[in-house]
C-alpha cells in the first residue's frame, strides 16, 4: 500500500488537471491498475497518526526550541458535491459567510524557514438539529474547533513529544479557555490577535476590582507593547498594536496578544509573521499538491485523498530544501518539462506519413 500511496502522490504533484485512478494508471501503461489505486482510497483509513510516521524523522531534523506550531482551518469549497458527514456548509470567518465544502483544521510546524504538517482534522458534521433562528434543520459537529485544537496540541505536546515554545492561530482560536491551556497546561507560550470588543485591564488594581474596558477604547502608543489582563485569565499578557493599511487605501488596527510578558515588539511582530506560513501552506495544497482535484465521493475516500495531498505537499517541501525552489516553480518546473516533452511527441507525429486507404 505504501507503494501506491507513493505514486499517488507523485501523479498529484505532476497533474495539471483532474485526477483519477485510470487516469494515474493510464500514466503508469498500464503497470498497476486503476483498482488497486481505488482500492487504497476505499479501504484504507490513512489519518493524523499515519502523517506523524511520515513526517517524524523530517521533523527531528529541523525541530528545536525555536521553533513554532501554527494552527488555523481552511475550507475547501465544493459547491456541487452531495452533502454527507465531512462535506457540508461551514462559516468561512475569512470571507464572513457561510461556504459549502470540506473544513480541515490544520497544524504546521515550522523552523528555520521549512514547515511541515504534523497534524489535521477534518471537521465531521454528524448531527442533526434545528436552527433557532432559522427553523431549517443544520448540521453540527460533535466537538468544537477549539475543543479539537486543545486535543491535539496536547497530543503534539505529550505523545509526538515535538520541541517548540510558541503557539500561533488567528483570533477565531483567541478564547480564554485556549490561552489558560495554552500557558498553564501545557506550559508554552502564545501570540493571537484578539477582537477590539475584547475585555482587558491595563493594571493589576483594575483587574481586581473588575475594571475591565473594551481594547478599542484604550489609547496607548503603537508597537509599544503594554502589559494588560483580559478578562477571563488570570496571567498577564503583553497587547501590541499594530496600524496598517488595507488595499482600499483604509486603515486597519490588529491587536497582537502574547503570553510571554518578556518579549520586545520587534520579536512579537517576527514571531507572528511566521504564522503566514500556514496560509502558504493552504495554498499549496490547493495549488501543487491536488487537494480539490479528485472526484472521490464516499466520507473515506475523500480525507484519504486529502491525506495524500499532504503527503504530497512533504514531498515538495523536502524538494524545496534540497533545490531552492519554492512549491509553486518546482510546479512551474513539472510543467515546463511536460510542456516540452509534449511538443516533442507532437513532432514526431507529424513526421509520420499518412497511410493510403
């Protein structure tokens, strides 16, 4: 089975269209079946444990107390897809509204400019209820986003043992519960955005009387951190403002919140950025590595092919460090090679003379 999984993966890295499995053993002549590909996606259950074999010994190469876990979800839209357990509408917090498609939420480790995913769960929608507002019956998941991220963070902590300080995630995963399991459980450090309705206090005396305002509302200089409490932990924290403009011309505010009350704006703002890795890898796997190009259809057959497709985008990334090459001109490599190998065949079907009737 690892054999076809091995070639699986290759064939989504080098297709530039829809795959399938006549399609990889047709590319193949016809060596292995389709159905022995079919069969891998069909009966087999690849998952989080089977990507940490993967990636284990790649991790422990480059892992170190530098280095960082970014959590984050992406969904994968699949409009004309029948709903079932895994396909089914999610709110896309990027975009603002609700998207029908697969959600996986996804955990990067990164250091020394490489990433690796060492987990992911694909988000199951299994029961049924009515919607309060609405009337209209929905889907829900067993167990929240935020309840997972704690699940396996604890498990990147206490059994895949990874060696890192610092956890990054967006202000979706910017709850109270999260930063006090974060800081006091597992004893690492964060940096989340937080929301500008967020409660905090600017001193131990105003949290002890319960004076607690609005962050919106502060007035304090910015990329200067000042120590604070939010309501609802009882640690300090450092609050960083940063101004920037968007694309309009428009000017935005994000509040950076960071558990290491140590730390100096220049580090809480290069830390952070490290959490756009996870955003290059979403694309990647979009882009390079296949994750919406199989017409899978079954609950398994869909998280084995989204499974490979993060196989795959391993696969690139251990070619990156060894040419240099980021995934999408390794891609732009394949193609070029493809290209040329194409116009060559279509040379030497030219030169063929057209036979008499």
């Amino acid at each position: 089975m690892e054999k076809h999984l091995d070639l699986y993966t290759d064939y989504l890295i080098s297709s530039f269209s829809q795959t399938t499995a006549t399609g990889l053993s047709r590319a193949l002549d016809g060596a292995v079946s389709h159905d022995a590909f079919t069969r891998m996606l069909s009966k087999e259950d690849f998952g989080p444990k089977d990507l940490w074999k993967i990636v284990k010994p790649l991790v422990r190469e480059i892992e170190s107390v530098d280095g960082v876990i970014v959590v984050d979800d992406t969904i994968e839209e699949k409009l004309y897809t029948d709903e079932n357990d895994i396909i089914s509408w999610h709110h896309d917090h990027a975009l603002g509204r609700h998207v029908k498609g697969v959600n996986i939420l996804n955990f990067l480790y990164h250091n020394n400019g490489v990433s690796f995913p060492v987990s992911f769960d694909v988000v199951k929608k299994t029961k049924e209820v009515v919607d309060e507002k609405t009337g209209k019956t929905v889907r829900r998941s067993e167990k929240t986003k935020n309840e997972t991220m704690r699940e396996i963070l604890h498990s990147c902590v206490h059994d895949m043992h990874l060696v890192f300080s610092l956890v990054l995630a967006d202000s979706w995963f910017s709850s109270c519960e999260n930063m006090r399991f974060i800081k006091e459980t597992l004893k690492k450090d964060f940096i989340i955005p937080l929301k500008s309705n967020r409660k905090i206090a600017v001193s131990l005396t105003d949290k002890h009387r319960g004076h607690f305002t609005n962050i919106a509302s502060l007035v304090f200089e910015e990329n200067v951190p000042i120590e604070a409490y939010l309501e609802g932990v009882l640690f300090p924290v450092l609050l960083l403002k940063q101004v920037f403009t968007n694309e309009d011309g428009s000017q935005g505010i994000l509040y950076l919140c960071a558990s290491d009350t140590k730390s100096e704006a220049e580090t809480i703002t290069k830390s952070y950025q490290k959490r756009w890795r996870i955003e290059e890898y979403h694309k990647s796997l979009k882009s390079n590595a296949g994750l919406a190009k199989s017409p899978t259809q079954t609950v398994r057959t869909q998280i084995n092919h989204f499974f490979a497709a993060m196989v795959a985008f391993v696969k690139l990334e251990k070619m990156k460090i060894k040419t240099g090459l980021n995934h999408f001109a390794l891609k732009a490599k394949l193609y070029v090679s493809a290209l040329r190998s194409s116009m060559d065949e279509l040379t030497q079907l030219k030169k063929l003379r057209v036979r008499a009737a």
